[in-house]
C-alpha cells in the first residue's frame, strides 16, 4: 500500500495550534500585551472595538523590532526569547514559545507596525490567514502597533461559538486587569467602541490595584508581606468583613504572571478561617516572587498553570503570612479576646446579634451626648468598626460573656448589615406592608433562622432569609416592570466612589434601580451621587448592596434584557433580605409566612433553594412508636 502520511501545510497547522492558543478575543488580548511587556515598553494602549470581534489593537513604546525580525515573528516557533531547552528554567519573560502571533495570523487580518529606536523608519506587515500580503517602510512612532481585525473570519465555527458582547468584553476586562495589575509601573489605557474604561498611570501595587477597582478599595487592603529562602509574598488580602459573595477579586501572580491555583487558593481561604461570614469569599492581590528554577510555566499553552518544586511548603508559608498579617492588623476582632468590650463591636446586646462593621453613617449619633462615648481606640485600620461600636458601647456592658457561647460565636460569623434594620423601630415597622400584618397564626422563632408555624396537618418550618428573599424578589421584579417602588429621600445626598468600569455598569443598570427607588443626582466616572434610596434599606447598606450588586453583575453578565432584571432584582434581594441570626418579632414573624405564601412561587428562592418544609402529623406520630 503506498505512503499516505504527509506533513500538514503551514497554514493547516498554525490554525490548529490557533485552536490552543486562541479560544476568545481576551486571548488574543492576552498575548499582544504580553509581547508588548517584554519588549519593555514604559505604556501600553489597548483599543478594542465590538468586543474584540472587529478590532483589537495593542500599541506600546517598546524597543520595536527590525524588518526581518517584523517578518520571522509571525512564523511558528519563532521566537527572541529563548535560545536553549535549559532557558525555559530561567524565564523571565512572559512569552517563549514563538506561537502566539502565527496563531493569530492564521486566524485574522493582522496588521503590524513596528520602529526601533535607532532607525529612520519602521516597517509595516499586513496577514491575512497566514498569507504575507505585504511589507513595506511606513511612519510610525518607536514601539509596535499590532491591529487583529476580523478575527476567526476563516473559521465561522468559531466566531459563531462567541459569546455576546458583554460577555466578550468581561473577559477582555479580566485579562487587561490581571495584566495590568502584575505590572503598575507600566501604563495602561483600554478603550472600548470609543469609550475609555481605564486609565492606568505608571504606578506601585496598592495603587494600581485602587485604580482598577475603585477609590473605595483603598481602605479595604491589609498588606501582607513575608520573605523565606524559597519564596517571597507581598501584596494584599482584603479585610474579612469587605468578603465578597462571589469570587470576583482574587489574584495571584507568580513572577509577574497571573496564575490559577486551587491550591494556593486554598491555602488563603484557611488563613481567613472563622473571620468569614458564610459562603463569602476574602479579596486578594498576592505577589508571589520564586525563582524560576523551582516551577513550571510550561504546562499549559495559555500559562495560567504552573507547577512548583515544593507546594507544601508554599501552602504552609503563605498561610501563615496572610493569618500573621490579619491579626497584626486587627482585623479579627473575633479572635482577640484581650481587648476592651466597651470599645469593640458589639458581641450581643439586649438579646441581639452582633452587626459587622459596615455603617459608614452613625445613625445614632447623638452631638449632645457626652463626648467620651465616641473615644475611639487608634488600633491600625479598625478605625471604623470602633466608631460603629462605640455608640452601642452602653448597652453593651457586661454582655461581652456571650462572646464565649457558642450562639455568639456562630451568629458574629452569620451577623449582616440587614440585622441593622432591625435595630431602629422606624425600619422595622416600613419592612412589611400594613396589610400584610395578621394577629391570627400561631408561629415562632427557632434558632433565629426558621420560623415554625402550625398547620391543620402538621408543621411548618420556614427559612427565613431564604423566605425574605422571595418576598423581596417578587416585589422588585414587579417594581422593575410594573409599578416603580417608593424611595425615601435622603436629607444628604450620599457621595459613593466607584471604578469607572463600575460607574460604567451603573449608567447601564440606572433605569431598572431607579424603578426600584433609587434616585441618582448624577454618575460621574469615579462618584456617583444618590439622592434617594429604596424605602426598604438603610443608608448605611447603600454602599454594599451596590457593591455587592456590581460584583454579581461582573460574575455573571446576563445575555439579555429579561435576565438584567431577574439578576437585579434576585441580587437586590439576596442582600436586603433579613439574614439568618435576626430575631423576629411575631409581625414579623406572621408577615414573613403571609408574605410568603402571597408568593407566585413560594417553594423556592430565585435561586431555586428549598424556602420551607412541614412535618406532618403522620410524620411525627411516626417518632413516637
Ligand atoms: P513569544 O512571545 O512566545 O516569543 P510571539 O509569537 O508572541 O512569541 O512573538 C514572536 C516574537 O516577536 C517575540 O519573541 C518578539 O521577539 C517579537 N515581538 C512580538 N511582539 C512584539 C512587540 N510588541 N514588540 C517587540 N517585539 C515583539
Ligand atoms: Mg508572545
């Protein structure tokens, strides 16, 4: 029979290397900043228009390259950056295997230009699918701009299997961010369809990680830093009561490189172990510096998984350097027993749960009273949970007990800014509507998170968050699309800091939470004002409710119109809903259960979890034989 394996064509092959390196536009963006930082440009500008899917463009100032360097670089395994097998143990760039621009040759219309320092002029490559059309000397500033256009337009199976724009966009966002953030003494800039999102000035850590994700950010950080034989650690972790629901900020990078690491991850979530409310997940920006002998990068074509020598002790000594820097900067109040009571957060006060230190605004505060109650302690970074505390000081004497029974333990970790609703008669009475208040019904409050309630049949046990948030879901969804809900005006308006990539998502989201009683006074690039708010919250939950608003948007970015309400409206419940831990009194109890079967569908939450259960008569004769 004769020979029948042959070699692929070049063009064949480079489009299924493209298949590895190429999934989405972020790849693309991925690699061209990358290049962009090796070729040690001081700025870097990113122009992207319909999310990627017509333009995505990436100049820096870098040292250029030459024609003939111009030309090689879009051949496979072309490459500067290693020479040897025995470099890739000593890498310090962020590319070495010479795939990336011949896969995205393939697979797009590239154009490149590009200029060193020392020569007259640059030189200009157009590709379309691997096909050199031409290279010729063109004008252009010292540095490379490489503009991809029409990506997978050979491959319509491809470009059929992308995502929407703002889906597309979010990941670009991602790879940008995570770039931009394992180097802030490199400028950035993204601009997307004509709009700026960032603006990233040449920086240090902290501040970069403030301007990618917003003025408030700032106070949130707890630095952590720790240098072994093996392996140097600094960077951030977010303080535990800033957690977020979703795992939105967690970073790390090794050597400059953003990585995934279970693991590692891991072995931060143990070091905020008892600090975190349930199913929250801490911040992080960490630098991880290990010299390139001991890991891996080349395990995976995209290189957001390594492997290192020795990852136990990685585990153990990151771990212990994030517990170090969260006790060191008091952030666990929870855990630091000496301390004086009647200055620290309320542990349980008149049979109350203990709030997390979230008020921004002391409600209570009082200028007449006396001024020693407000003598905060000067402890580093904890400055606003003691002047929350402080006005509860009073009423807290001597209950610091509870401090040490389980109950008390268990319901700091559950406590939530919505318990504060229930600490002024006036939000209280406002949760539930008037008519919605029955005297009939025979109900209780067990555990301070179910309420049981009896039936002809039985019993009938009730989550009480859980039911809230179907209340509260229904109401909104119905203020959205029907009927707007009531705001309350506030006698000042509320100045919010945010991202601009944030501010962004408001202007979007601003129609669907004016319906639901916000009232915005404007939204700038980095402030927003508010004028008015939901009758429902509090002022001081303002600011994490849309925080936490932003991140469920970011997480998971709704595809169409109908999915933006339901997500609104589910996160906006999820965080205005009484949390596990409140203490009901029987209205609210009762109000809770009419509320609840007043529902469209009231066996499940939005996210489709069990609301209630009963116990019938039969069950229970069952326990007694
Ligand atoms: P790799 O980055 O793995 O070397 P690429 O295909 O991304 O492979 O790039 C091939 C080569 O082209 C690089 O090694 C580098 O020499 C050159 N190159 C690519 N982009 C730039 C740039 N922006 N500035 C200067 N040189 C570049
Ligand atoms: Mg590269």
């Amino acid at each position: 029979m004769a020979d029948i394996i042959q070699l692929l064509p070049d063009h064949v092959a480079n489009q299924i290397a493209a298949g590895e390196v190429v999934q989405r536009p972020a790849s693309v963006v991925k690699e061209l900043l990358e290049n962009a930082i090796d070729a040690d440009a001081t700025s870097i500008q990113l122009l992207i228009k319909e999310a990627g899917k017509t333009l995505i463009q990436v100049s820096d100032n870098g040292k250029g390259m030459s024609e003939t360097d111009a030309r090689l670089s879009f051949e496979r395994h072309a490459t500067s950056k290693i020479k040897l097998a025995e470099d890739l143990f000593q890498l310090k760039t962020k590319g070495f295997r010479g795939e990336a621009l011949a896969s995205i040759a393939a697979i797009a219309h590239v154009d490149l230009k590009s200029k060193q320092e020392d020569t007259e002029v640059g030189t200009e490559i157009k590709i379309n699918g691997t096909k050199v059309e031409l290279q010729q000397p063109c004008v252009t500033p010292k540095g490379t701009v490489v503009s991809v256009k029409n990506l997978f337009f050979n491959i319509p199976a491809r470009r059929n299997f992308l995502k929407s724009d703002a889906v597309e966009l979010r990941h670009i966002i991602d790879e940008f961010q995570r770039v931009a953030l394992a180097h802030p003494q490199i400028a950035f800039s993204l601009h997307h369809n004509g709009n700026e999102l960032f603006q990233l000035p040449s920086s240090n850590h902290r501040q970069r990680i403030v301007n990618v994700f917003g003025g408030k950010t700032n106070e949130k950080l707890v630095p952590v830093e720790e240098e072994t034989e093996i392996l140097k650690v600094d960077g951030f972790v977010g303080k535990p009561e800033f957690a977020k629901r979703t795992k939105g900020e967690q970073f790390f990078f090794v050597n400059d490189r953003f990585i995934k690491s279970p693991y590692l991850n891991h072995a931060v979530t143990a070091a905020f172990e008892g600090l975190l409310k349930d199913k929250t997940y801490p911040s992080y920006f960490l630098y991880l510096t290990i010299d390139p002998k001991r890991i891996d990068i080349n395990i995976h074509p995209t290189k957001t998984e390594i492997k290192f020598d020795d990852e136990h002790a990685l585990y153990a000594i990151l771990r212990s350097a994030i517990k170090h820097s969260l006790g060191q900067f008091n952030v666990a109040p929870v855990l630091d027993f000496d301390r004086d009571a009647n200055l620290d957060t309320p542990y349980n006060y008149s049979g109350k749960q203990a709030t997390s230190p979230v008020i921004e605004v002391d409600r209570s505060f009082n200028p007449f009273e006396s001024e020693s109650k407000f003598t905060s302690k000067s402890s580093g970074g904890n400055a606003k949970s003691n002047y929350q505390s402080s006005s509860y000081a009073k009423k807290n004497e001597g209950s610091w007990e509870a401090l040490y029974t389980a109950s008390g333990l268990n319901s700091e970790h559950e406590s939530n800014f919505s318990n504060v609703e229930f600490e002024s008669e006036e939000v209280t009475g406002s949760l539930f509507d008037d008519d919605k208040k029955t005297e009939s019904g025979n109900t209780f409050q067990l555990q301070k998170k179910f309420i049981i309630s009896s039936l002809k049949s039985g019993l009938l046990v009730i989550d009480q968050h859980r039911a809230h948030t179907r209340i509260l879901y229904e109401d909104l969804l119905k203020s959205i699309t029907v009927k707007a809900a009531i705001s309350q005006q506030l006698l000042f308006p509320l100045v919010l800091q945010f991202s601009q990539q944030e501010t962004a998502m408001l202007k979007e989201l601003k129609d669907s939470l004016v319906q639901t009683g916000f009232v915005f006074e404007r939204i700038d690039t980095h402030e927003v004002e508010i004028k008015g708010i939901p009758n429902l919250i509090s002022e001081s939950e303002v600011s994490i409710l849309l925080d936490q608003l932003l991140s469920d948007f970011e997480n998971e970015i709704p595809e169409s119109g109908f999915t933006q309400t339901d997500l609104l409206a589910k996160s906006l419940a999820k965080s205005m809903a009484i949390k596990t831990g409140a203490v009901l009194d029987k209205v609210e109890q009762i109000a809770i259960v009419n509320g609840l079967f007043a529902c469209k569908e009231p066996n499940v939450t939005p996210s489709n979890r069990r609301v209630f259960t009963t116990l019938s008569a039969d069950d229970l004769e069952k326990k007694f034989m």
